[in-house]
C-alpha cells in the first residue's frame, strides 16, 4: 500500500513572481518517515503541498509515485491523506462524520464505512467523541479526529503539516509519541513538516533541512546532528557554542584559556561545540576558565550561561546538583573531537 | 409600538381589524404578494450573489478591483432613483423598449409590471449581498477545502459540503435583511406605480388617503411581525447577530 | 445609471441643469435640508447609540436580553410605518399631544415639522447603530483597558485613549450607513407630508407629478454622488469592507 | 522602590458561585520573583488579578504592599506594572506613544517622558522601532514593548501574565533569558504566571504551586523538583515514573525484576522516581529488565520509552550514541533513594 515518492527538478515559482522552492530532487523509499525542517519561509510547506498536488511545479519538474508521473493527476485523485495545522475538521458534521466524509466520496457501503469509521476511531482512542460536534473537542482530540479522518480511506501516503505547532508543550510531547507509534505500526510513507528541530529528530527517519528554498542537508538525525555540513544547520539543529581564538601551537587559544586543536589551518578561526561536549572540572583542571552570567534550573539538569571565555555566551549543562551563583568562576574541559570548522 | 397594537385592537371592530384583513381580497392580495415579492427577490439574489461573490473572491482578473467598487454605487441611491431608473430602462419610452423596438418591431415594457418591480429590487439588493458573501468566503478556511479535495472529495462535493455549509451564516443573514428591505420597500413600487400593490404602500394609502387607521395599524402589525420573525428565525439558525449587520 | 447622466446632461439646457439646481432655490433648498437632516441624525445616532452600547455591552442586569431583542424590532418595519408611528406619537391626535394637554394646556405637535422626521429616523437609525456598537464593543481585548489602567490611566483616559480608538472603525462604518439611509429615506418623510422636503421626494414630485425627467435625473445623481462619497470616505478611513455591513 | 506584597486569606468568589480561588495566604519578600505555576483553571491568574487590584478579594481578605492595606485602592493608583500574554499593546499608538503612555497620565513634563523611553527603549533594544507601529511587530518584540512600557513608570511591582506562552520554543527560550537576566537586575518585586513547568523553575526564586484555587506547594525549583509534597506537584513538575509492585523481603517487587527497598511499609505500593534516577546497564548487572517501546533522539540524548518493568511505560534517558531499536531489551538500574512514596 504505501509507495515511493519521487521528486525530479521541482521547482515552483508563485503568481508574485517569488520563488518558493529551488529546482530539487529527493527519493523517498516507501514505508519511510521524512521530515521537512526549516524556518518559516524556506519552502518546507510548497514542497508539502507538491507531492500533495495542491500546488504544480514548474514546468519541467515532475512528481512521481511508484515511478508512476502524478504531475498532472489532481489532489483528489492522488489517495493522500492530509493534516494540518489548523486542524481543518468539517464543522458542519459530528467527529465520526468527519472521519466518513472520505469514504462518503468514495461511495463505499453504509456497512463498509461504519465498521472502517470505527476501526479508526479506536485506533486513535476517541471511540467516546464520535457524536460530539467538532468544536467541542480539546486541541488534542481535534488532532487525533483529524488523523483518523486522513487515514480512514488507507491514503497511499500521509502528510502532516506542522500538526502539532497548535498545541501546547506536555500535548505535543504525548501525541508526538503516538503520531510516531502510529507511523511504525503503518509502515506507511509520510511527509512530516516542522520547524521545531526536536520534533524533527524524535520523529523522522531522515531529514530534509530547508533553507531558502534549497536543501541545506539529507540525512538521518544523528548524522544531521553530528555532521552538520553547514553552519545554518549546525545552528538551527540543537544547541551550538561558538569559540572564537587564535591556533597557536597545537592549541586554539581563547579569551579564557586554551583547548588543544587537532584541526588543520591556523590563525584565527572560529569554531563550533555543542553543550554537551564540554564538562565542569574542579579548579586546576580546566582548559579554560568563565563566569556564571545565569543559571537556570530545569530539573533534571542545571543549564549555565558562561560569559568570558569566548566573545560570546557559552551554553554548559550539568546534571549535579550545586547551586550556581552568578558571577562564580566555572572551569571546563571541552572534548577537543567535538570542535567543528564550518565555513559556510 | 404597543400603541400601533391598541388603535388596531381597539377600532370600531376590535381585534375583527386583522379579521378583515383576511376576508378583504384587497388586503390579502396585497399582503402576500408583497411577501412573494419577497421571498422571490430574496431567493434570486442570494441564488445569483452566491455565484458572483464566490466567483469575485476567488478570481483575480483585471478590472476586478473596478467592479467591486461600483458594486457600492447601488447602495447610494434610494428607493425612488432606482424605481425612476428602472422606468428609464424598461418604461414607456425605455431604452430596453427601444432597442426591443429595433429588434422584433415591438416594444417590451416591463416597468409597471412585476418583472420591473422585482428588476428594481434585485438591483438594490444583489450587490449588498455580493458583498456580503465575498467578506464571508474571504474568511472560510482554505484547508477546510484542501482537506476535502485530498479526501476525495470533487469540485461540486467541494461546494456542496465545505463552501455552502461554511457561507450559511451568510446565508441566513443576508436572505434575512434582503427580505426584510424587500417587504418593507416603498419608494421604489410607489415611483413604477405599478399594478401591483405592495404592503407599505396599501399602509399609506389606507392611513393617509383614506384615513383608515385601524386597518393601517393592523397591516402595519401584520408586515412589523413578519419581518421580525424572517430576522428572528435566521438569528436563532445563524446563532450570530444578525441584526447588528442589518 | 450612465444614461442617468446622460438624460441630466442632455436634456434642453444640457449641463445647466446641474446649474438649475444650484439657483432655483426649491431645489437647492431641498439638498441641504437634506444633506443637514442626515448630518444631524447620523451625529445624534452616533452619540446615544455608543453610550447605550457601551453600557449595554457592559453591564448585566434583569431585563436586558429583552431589552436588546426588542432593538432589533424597529429593523422590521419600512419607513412608512415609521412615519405613521410619529403621526400617531406627535401627530394632531397623537399621544405626546394629549399628555401635553393635560399637563401644559396646550397640545405639542411636532410631528410633520423637523423635529417629527428626525424622531422618526432616530427611531429606526439608533437601534441598528446600537447593535452595530455592541458587537464592536465586545470584540474590544478587555486586556486593552486593563493595560490602561495599571499605567495609570483615570476612567475618562481609558475611555479617551482605548475605547474610543477601538470602536473608530465600527463609528465610521455605521455613521455611513446611517447618513446613506437617512439621505435616501422617502417613506418616513412622505408619510409626515412634513413642510422640509427632503431631496427623494423632490425628486418624486419632478418626475412623477412635473415629468420634468432632466432635473429629477440631476438631482439623483447629486443624491447617489453625496451618499457615495460618504460610503467611500468612511470605508478608505476604516480599510475594512464598510459596504459589506450596510 | 522594590515592595513586599501579603496576602491574608484571599479568597475569590465569581458572580457565577465559582470559587476560583481558596482563602490563601501568602508573603512574597521585596525583590523576589515568585512563579505561580499550574493548569489552566488552577487559579493562578486570578490571584495575580487579585494583586494587581483588577479584582478584589471576597470580604474579610486583604492585599498589603509593605504593610500599608491596598485592598480598597483601585489598579490606577497601586502603581503596578502589567504584561499580559497577548501583549494588548495600544493599536493606536507607535511603540515610542505605547513606552510612553504611563507617563504622559502621570502628566509628566515632556522632556522627563523623552528621556525615560529612551532609557527603556534602550534597555530592552527596540531603539530603533521607536516610530513603528504595533502592528508591524513580530511577537517577541511586542512583548519587549510590553515590558518597556510597564517599566517606564516605574512601578513598585511587575506582574508577568503568561508573558512567553503566545512565542514559539527558540524565541521563548531567548526571552526567558532575558526576562530572567531584567528580572536580577531591577531587583523589582515580581510576580509571574505560567502553566509551563520548565519555564517556572528557569525564572522563579519561588515557586507557587497551584491546584483547584489551593496552594499545593510553595518553595524553591529544587525544592519542587527533588522533595514534591503530593503527588500532584511531583507529576506536574517534571517527569514521573510509576513503579507498581510489592514489597517483599526488603524488595521492591515488580514486572520486569526488583529493586532494593528502603522506605517504611510493605505490601501493595506505588512508588514514584524521576527518569534521571534509573540508569542503563549492561545484561546481567541491572536490577531489572524491560523492553524499548520507542526511541527518541534528542540530539545530546535519546529518550528511551520502556515497556515490560511495570504496568505502564517507564521513561529513561541516556547520553551515549547507540541506535535503540523497538523490542531491544534494556537493563536498568534505579536508584534506590530516589523511590518516592506519595499517597496524596
């Protein structure tokens, strides 16, 4: 049931003139979840709505399923299932029917529909809304009808559009995890688009970060985490440092002391690190030395911000339990593996 | 108010007032054709402003921004300038009559008659619920659509399901108001002094020719309750202030 | 409409009925009474209708969901009714006459002079522009005035710098439609048979009674000109769809 | 300028009957921040409303600032600061005429009110949106105008009303920084509510714990996070596992193995431990056994979902850079004084 999806030199440029989506190429074998992430304004959503047939491409680029060309066949003859942001369900009709309209088009069997509408309802766990009326639903509960709805037809794909950006953190978290269960139990392909880089990682088998209209970067989470090809994505993904110094000796020496460098180049450079490649030492055993600028508490952990090593503020997290003053002088070591050169 | 409802319960015949509006075929005629009139105004312009409003929100063509604007101009002229124009175009000596005239030889008059009342009418009311169904089909959901489309839904199930049900606020609304201007227009049907007689008019005449106040107090009951509850009954479907948009 | 402008222009002194209506002093006479009968009715409407609104808005107390739906009774009934109502309240044998009467000896009757025509369009302009408040009203962000006064602001300040900003847009576009209604009633003013003529019936008697079809068509155009250019001014100050709610 | 703020059994009771909140009592020192944190309808906006003076408390409760009554003084003369969550910046005014509202009631001569805005404009970097409109604002800097124009008469106290929850994640994060980093600075009495549990222990010296218009717990991040006195504020604050089992043999017996058990009571028991506590061992050496459910990536860590140790899931983190896969099994080991037994 689910299919590969092919995307060849899709390009789209809107009315205005404004290019939305740089000519670009991407296979997504079938069964796979990829995730769109980017900024607001990089393209994420018009590729979204290619595949979906929504919008066409540019003359010349082509959109196929199962090398099967789907350029020119409408939406509504694709078999996508679609969720969005703003939930999008009918308001003129109940929860269960809302999840039928699908099958209602389809001119599938009372029978037929009624057994397949409470298939899905109990998958999504919302057997009890069915003949509430749709603005009576939380934010979550709107979602999961609106799955249910996408999915009662058995779409060939399915695509979410930011579906969880309306809803607040502890929902997101808990129906991310279902969203995610979902997908594994369906085996079925989908196109997930986001701007959240958590989101993102948590959920996608691989990532398509979008910048301007172009593919920054393809890649499973771990390489996109680790291996940033650029520093747009270096940044956007998770946390980054920066380090600004000179390479003297086999060390990059900064303001506030200095870390071995196992890098080629010399002079001066600037260098990235994420949080978590760097440790709190006693005294003495530091590379190099900073100043609490705040602290913040979160639990599990404490998040430090360290002014005076770099020109910067550096991010550290630790998970012992001290209390951090500001104006306290904080040692590191910072895992000299971990220092990233991008240029771009 | 309440004294409109005393001098007509309290006439020479009591509350046998609104009996005699019943049993007088003058009376009678004239309240249901004018409730007819409309009704059949009312479903017309919401029928051909549905079509036109859709179309003009979702379209961009030039000229567009040009027609719209002028589809305010009708709403500037009173009842009396449009029931002049409407004899200007389909009178005696009409420009449609002319043109007719050259055509098939005869004249096409239609001024005095229903069709001309009803051109009137439509006139005044089609571009103010144009307007009204563009500010409603501006604010439905494009997703909700989308989400139709990708369900499978075709272009007329599209409308049938998602773009009618979204406007019937709209709907309720503008039908509301339109029939309520409709039953209560006077200038436009006194101007064509038309065979036929509307309510506001058999009101004027009765209390100011005939000095007939019991039965002009009754008639003017029987049109106030008729409008109000068209304006009840959608603000109670429509669940919003209708009137407030009147 | 263009041929409107047409038999205006081409008529047998051409452009110089424009010039007519300026000297003869029925004409010109006609326009302004008009053009202040509106000004002053939309100008009094605004007033009572923003501190009814607002307080109603507001305030709860028993009585008042009756209260509001009675304001959407004057919607149904034309202007006819409206004059007769006058007539009956101010009228020769009107109410206000008779308690007048009995209080002062003397009985007061104002209903076929100015002050009978602006009873009767306030009567059907201030209940429309009520509810056009109150929905405004209620959209205000209540956090808005709260902000206000936590800076210190004083009651008469919020009112000054929050509310009145707040409901501008809902003050231009009702203040149109009240000054558009009240330049084309006919009915109201008809019915009153009052001593001001107002430019709708001046128009009727030239056409209907005089056929003098080339001032009657000047003067429409005027009409429709004035109105039109109040719709459009109101609507570029608000930038909203003013017409769509008229 | 800073005051201390008192509440003596507040309670509030709407016109509707509902008691939003429950007679309270309350004592917030001068310069302290202190956080109301809860779900929505807890009452934590209407006790903020209380102290603000925009509604007043049932008779018999009384709000003091520094001792002197303010109960009966209305919100123009308390001289408070405000920030709402949907920012209610004055659409009529530029962001300079919003900065400079407060001021200009007070009839402050123009020069004083020039040079104060200044001051404010430069001290949240908006100088150069000074003649903007608000409309032209994006959400993160509204509410930098918000917080200039509710500092520039300066206030004895600032009332922060869900300031961050309207922003999306990054921008909110950077705020929060920034309100945290304002907030030392002035040293101002500050009162803030938000329903978001990492944001309350980030930015709070206290925390207010609500439920149902009841203080469930007051005290520091740590004292919230590591010592919860209910149940409510443990699974509120944070993330929770349930252990379900029996106390046998000084063990905690449950599903997938057992744990040594150091509490007081035997029997049938509900124990409760935090994710950070359970660590993951090699085959052989863990106490007990379960299985990966799912697996998030996180970037610096992956959250493990584990199934098969006690009824429900349990979640663990870890930071090592293996790849989890759904129906791994997994060894773990919980730390036996972490086990907290709540029965509220």
């Amino acid at each position: 049931m689910s299919v590969a999806i092919k995307l060849v030199s899709c390009a789209k440029t809107f009315a205005d003139g404004t290019r939305a989506v740089g000519p670009l190429d991407l296979e997504i074998p079938p069964g796979e979840t990829i995730v769109f992430l980017g900024p607001s304004g990089c393209g994420k959503t018009t590729t979204l709505r290619l595949i979906a047939g929504l919008e066409s491409p540019n003359p010349g680029g082509r959109v196929l399923f199962d090398e099967a060309d789907v350029t020119e066949i409408s939406i509504e003859r694709r078999n996508v299932g679609m969720v969005f942001q703003s939930y999008a369900l009918f308001p003129n009709m109940t929860v269960g029917g809302n999840v039928e309209y699908g099958l209602r088009v389809r001119k599938l069997p009372a029978a037929a529909r009624a057994a397949r509408v409470e298939e899905m309802l109990g998958m999504m766990k919302i057997g009890e809304l069915r003949h509430r009326r749709v603005d009576q639903l939380s934010g979550g509960q709107k979602q999961r009808v609106a799955l249910a709805r996408a999915l009662a037809p058995q779409p060939r794909v399915l695509l979410l559009d930011e579906p969880l950006t309306a809803l607040d953190a502890k929902l997101r978290d808990a129906l991310r995890v279902e969203i995610d269960a979902l997908l594994r139990r369906l085996r079925m392909t989908a196109v997930y688009v986001t701007h959240d880089q958590a989101e993102a990682m948590a959920l996608g088998d691989r990532i398509v970060v979008m910048s301007q209209g172009q593919v920054a970067q393809v890649g499973r989470p771990r390489d996109i985490y680790f291996a940033p090809q650029s520093r747009f994505v270096a940044e956007f993904v998770g946390t980054m440092n920066r380090l600004h110094g000179v390479v003297r000796n086999g060390h990059l020496e900064v303001m506030g002391g200095r870390v071995p460098w196992r890098g080629r180049g010399g002079g001066e450079v600037e260098v990235l690190f994420r949080p978590e490649r760097a440790a709190i030492v006693e005294a003495g055993a530091g590379q190099v030395k900073g100043r609490v600028a705040t602290s913040f508490f979160l639990g599990d952990r404490t998040r430090l911000l360290v002014e005076g090593v770099s020109s910067g503020t550096l991010v550290v997290e630790t998970t012992d339990r001290r209390d951090w003053e500001p104006g306290q002088d904080v040692h590191l070591v910072i895992d000299p593996d971990a220092l990233l050169t991008l240029d771009r | 108010m309440a004294r409109l409802v005393a001098v007509a319960a309290g006439g020479p015949a009591g509350l046998a007032a609104y009996g005699v509006i019943v049993t007088e075929p003058r009376y009678l005629r004239s309240l249901v054709s004018t409730v007819v009139l409309a009704a059949v105004v009312t479903a017309l312009t919401l029928v051909i402003a549905t079509i036109a409003g859709v179309f003009l929100q979702r379209n961009r063509f030039p000229g567009r921004s040009v027609l719209v604007a002028m589809l305010t101009f009708p709403l500037a002229f009173p009842g009396v300038v449009v029931g002049f124009m409407v004899i200007m175009l389909a009178g005696r000596q009409g420009l449609i009559g002319d043109l007719t005239r050259l055509v098939t030889g005869e004249r096409l008059v239609f001024a005095y008659s229903m069709a001309g009342l009803l051109t009137g009418y439509l006139y005044f009311s089609i571009p103010r619920v144009i307007l009204t169904v563009m500010a409603a089909a501006e604010k439905l959901d494009p997703r909700l659509e989308e989400a139709a489309r990708s369900l499978g839904a075709s272009s007329w199930q599209v409308v049938r399901d998602v773009i009618v049900p979204g406007l019937r606020p709209a709907f309720l609304s503008a039908g509301a108001i339109c029939f309520a201007t409709a039953m209560g227009a006077f200038g436009t049907a006194f101007t064509l002094a038309t065979e036929i007689e509307v309510l506001p008019m058999t009101i004027y005449t009765e209390f100011t020719l005939r000095a007939n106040i019991v039965v002009a107090a009754a008639l003017s009951i029987i049109l106030g309750g008729i409008t109000w509850l068209a304006l009840a009954l959608a603000r109670t479907a429509a669940g919003s202030s209708v009137a407030a948009s009147a």
